[in-house]
C-alpha cells in the first residue's frame, strides 16, 4: 500500500476546495478585476442602476426574493466590471428604500445576509457585455437593443382636425383656454361637453331613430402618459363652464346609484340629498377597471345601462332608490394611461369601451406663451329645457344613423364601433349647448365628425401602445425568470456541494468499509451522493480505495 503525505485537516481540504466557504473568505476565487471598457463600464452601471431601481420598487412577500436577484445578477459582474463595495452600498440602500413597501421592515442583518449571499452565488457564474457594440448602455440583465424597446410617442391629431377650433366662436375660446392653461384643448372639450351635458334636464331626449328615445348620457376618455396634464383639463373646463355641477368619484355600481339620493315611487328625486344630474370623474381607469374585475361586481353593467338611460337599480337591495329610464343625467370622464388601459378594453365584449369617446391628454401646441383667454362660454338659459321634450336632428344625421343600423344588423360594423354614431349624435349636441343653443344645428353634427375621426385614431393608439406596453412586460418577465432560474441553479449547485460535503464527513467516520457497507450506513436521502462523495474524497486525498475497502489516508 503506497504511503501518503500527512494529510491537511479536513475542513482545510474542503474548504481548499470549495465544498466549505472558509472564515471570512467568500466562496467564489477572486479574480483580479479587469479594467473595462467604456462601453462596458456603462453597460455594468447601467445593469447595476437596473437593478438597484426593481429593487427599490419591490414589495412584500416578495422583497427578499427580489433582493437576492439582484445581488445574484450583480455579483455576476463583480469584480471585473463592478466594485464590490460599490454593488453593496447601493442594493443596500435600495433595499432600504424597498423597506417600507410592506407592513414589516427588512433588518439591516437581513439585508446584508441576503445581498452577501447573492453576489457569492453570481460570482461563481460572471457575465460580460455581448459583444455587440451596438448594445445600448440601458438597464437590463439581457442585453437589449433599441428596437426592443420603442418609445411611446405622443399622439398628434393636428392632420385630423381640419379647422375645427377656428370654426365657431366657442371653440376658439376652449382652445385659447386651454393653451393659456398649458392644457390638451381636447381633454378640456371632453370635461366642457361632460358638464354642459350634466346641465341638460334628463326629459330632454334625442329622437328614437333606433328603438326608442335616446339618452344625452355621455362617457369621455381622456388619454395620457403620467402627469399628462389630465387634471388640469378638468380644473379648466370648470373654468369654461362655471355652472355648478354635482362631480364624484364611483366606486361600486351600488355606489354609484346611492350618489344620486333619494327618489319616490315616481322616480323623482326626493330629500335634500337627491340630485338629478351627477358628473362622475375617474383619475385613473385602473381604479374603475379593478372594481369592474371583482367578483359580483356591478359598476360595468351599470354603466353600460346609464350609457343608454335604461333604468338602474336592485330589486334585492330595497334600501336603494331605483333611477327610471330617462330621469337621472349621468356623464363621466375617465383619465387614462395607455398602458393600463387594458382593463376597460377587455370589456369590449361587454360594450363598455365602445361608449365612450377617446381624445388626447396631452397637444404639442402647447407653450410657455399663449394669448389670455376671453372668458367662461355662454349656455342656454335653463328656461329652454323647462319642458319635456324630444329633440331635432339634421336630417344628414338622421340617414347615417339609419345606413349605419343596417350595416350593424348584417354584421357589417367592427366590435368596437358600435354605439359610435350614438357617442357622435350626443356630443353633437354637446357642441350645440357649449355655442349657447338649444338646438342642434347641421354644423353642430358636422364638427362632431371631426371629433368622431379623432377618438377612433386616439382610441387605436392606445390599442397600439398597450400593445407595446405588454410586449415589453413579457419581455421583462422573460429576463426576471431567466434570472430566477440562474439563481436556482446557482442556489441548487451549491446545497448540492454542501450535501457532498456533509456526507463526505460522515463516510471518513465509518471508513473502513467495502462500498456496499458504506451505502447501507448512509441515510436513505444520502445515498445519492455516495458516489460523489467517495471520488471527491479520492480526488482530494482524504481516502484511498485498496481494490476491496474505501480507507481514510494515513491508514
């Protein structure tokens, strides 16, 4: 039997070899970093930047989970493109920030725990930029190129608009008002047709062209990235139209229903708290979107049956006051990111986004300098809605409604263009009532045209960008998973290893032994590593096999 040297301890063997991270040493080799390359250098701060932004904007349960991604990924580049202490300083104070996203705060110990552990991991496994030298220096872990990622652009309906705010007087006022508040002039005509429309009584009906009398219930959406100026449109429709309106905010269809008070057997409104007209204003459609996904909701059939005037309310629930057809005014205008508009969209089968009205938030006209504006607009007196009545339509109007009814029967119309000449013919009449008539004119129904040609465009783009908007969380989801799965395996690798290294202890203590017998003295569990083990052993000269037995060295 050949003599071997004196072995080292047996921790110092495994942890030579890596089966055990040594006191404060990390698990990985160092490596010497290398000095990179400018594109490189601004890829890794970008990826580092990346990182340390989802980390901050994670919340519970998963923040920790989050946190040992990022370290995961970022020790990846340590220390050849990335300062360690660099990595630790900023995931911590990202961490920090990620805190208070939950009820309870990370410690500090935890913290430190997780990002040490992390980064361990992702050295064993480093990443370099691809060699590509068009890769752009944006945060990411896979690298990305500028056509995966196209920009929204803001869309620009000045080729749709033919003249439309120098045609009348009115629209002149709303535009220059708008400009001087450095708004969308068309979010501040959707909020002025909103509450001129809100004013009209709600026995003041349009002429049953189609089934019966329809209703001047209008619904328009107004559409903008964050901070598009979406609010300010409101404020300066209530400068336009000063008339006092009831606004809210819905919540539930039931809700929305108990906003309008009290009503007697007649429907009519009864006690102080009763209104018959009510605006109701969405900051963010995501909000009614999450109400309308719930289960029992009720706030999209509502709308959808106050769109149309149609009576409202719950035969089950008697505490509720129940709307008659044709009694109630309800208008509303929903704020809308492009992104998240896909809750409303998704309810196209139910009909609800093709009731309303589609303008932009947001007008590349807009400067520091506009002229001031002349003042608020002249409405009809209310005097000229005192009585019931059905209004008059052109007769152009009329004959459109009636060839566009016969397409729709033969299935002709497109699934989001129904109800499209129904939104046209009451924000007709919207334009009469903001001019100072009562009556709508063939001019009224002419310019609705035009703002009928720009919410079908806004309204597709914003189909478009919730397009892009979802390929791109795809996509991103794609690389978070990626990521994960590098972690696992990672994580995966190195229990493994751990697991080597326990059985490997337990094999010297019952050495000596034929193979056989050491399996069977093994756990159940153990027993899969048992040839890992006994070649790691061999390999790192802690045992030797003599042709029958397995023997610790030395013996």
């Amino acid at each position: 039997m050949p003599q071997l040297p004196e072995p080292e301890s047996f921790v110092d063997n495994l942890t030579r070899y890596g089966l055990l991270p040594g006191k404060g040493e990390k698990r990985a080799p160092e490596r010497l970093p290398a000095k990179p390359r400018d594109i490189e250098n601004a890829w890794a701060i970008a990826a580092l930047a990346d990182e340390c932004r989802i980390m901050s904007e994670a919340t519970e349960p998963g923040r920790n989970d989050q946190l040992n991604k990022s370290a995961f990924a970022l020790g990846q580049l340590v220390p050849h493109l990335l300062d360690e202490q660099d990595v630790m300083d900023a995931l911590t104070n990202a961490a920090w920030s990620a805190s208070h996203n939950g009820k309870e705060p990370l410690t500090d110990s935890e913290i430190r725990a997780t990002i040490r552990s992390g980064m361990n991991s992702g050295r064993r496994d480093p990443r370099y930029p691809p060699e590509n030298s068009n890769v752009v220096a944006m945060p990411s872990r896979v690298a990305v190129t500028e056509a995966d990622h196209p920009q929204a652009k803001a869309f620009d309906v000045r080729p749709l608009e033919g003249g439309f705010w120098d045609a009348r007087e009115s629209l002149r006022t709303v535009y220059e008002t708008a400009m001087f508040r450095m708004c969308s002039p068309w979010a501040v005509l959707a909020h002025c047709a909103a509450r001129a429309l809100t004013l009209v009584p709600p026995h003041i009906q349009l002429p049953p062209i189609v089934g019966g009398p329809g209703s001047l219930n209008w619904f328009g959406a107004v559409t903008a990235v964050s901070g598009g100026g979406k609010g300010a449109a409101s404020a300066t429709a209530r400068e336009l139209v000063d008339e006092h309106v009831h606004a809210r905010t819905p919540g539930s269809g039931e809700g929305l229903i108990a906003a309008y008070g009290g009503r007697d057997d007649d429907g009519n409104p009864r006690g102080d708290d009763a209104h018959e007209a009510m605006m109701f204003t969405v900051d963010e459609i995501d909000t009614l979107s999450a109400v309308g996904g719930r289960s029992g909701a009720t706030i999209m059939p509502i709308l959808r049956q106050a769109f149309s005037g149609e009576t409202l309310g719950f035969a089950y629930r008697n505490k509720l006051p129940m709307l008659l057809a044709h009694t109630y005014r309800l208008t509303m205008v929903a704020s809308i990111q492009p992104d998240r508009a896909g809750g409303l969209l998704a309810d196209s089968g139910g009909g609800t986004p093709q009731r309303f009205m589609w303008f932009p938030g947001t007008d590349q006209r807009i400067s520091a300098s506009s002229p001031y504006p002349s003042g608020s607009l002249s409405l009809p007196s209310f005097t000229d809605w005192q009585y019931p009545r059905v209004l008059t339509v052109p007769a152009e109007c009329e004959g459109l409604i009636r060839s566009e009814r016969v397409k729709a029967a033969r299935g002709d119309t497109a699934a989001l263009d129904g109800h499209a000449l129904f939104c046209r013919e009451k924000f007709a009449y919207a334009l009469a009532v903001l001019d100072g008539r009562p009556v709508m004119s063939i001019e009224d129904w002419e310019l609705s045209g035009i703002a009928a040609r720009v919410s079908d465009a806004v309204r597709q783009w914003v189909i478009d960008q919730l397009a892009v908007s979802e390929v791109e969380e795809a996509s991103h989801k794609g690389r978070m998973a990626g990521v994960a799965r590098e972690a696992s395996d990672a994580e995966q690798a190195y229990q493994k290893g751990q697991r080597v290294a326990r059985v490997a202890r337990v094999l010297l203590d019952k050495m000596p032994g034929t193979e056989g017998a050491l399996r069977k003295r093994l756990a159940s569990r153990d027993r899969a590593v048992l040839d890992v083990a006994l070649a790691t052993l061999k390999g790192n000269e802690l045992a030797w096999h003599d042709g029958a037995l397995w023997q610790k060295a030395g013996t």
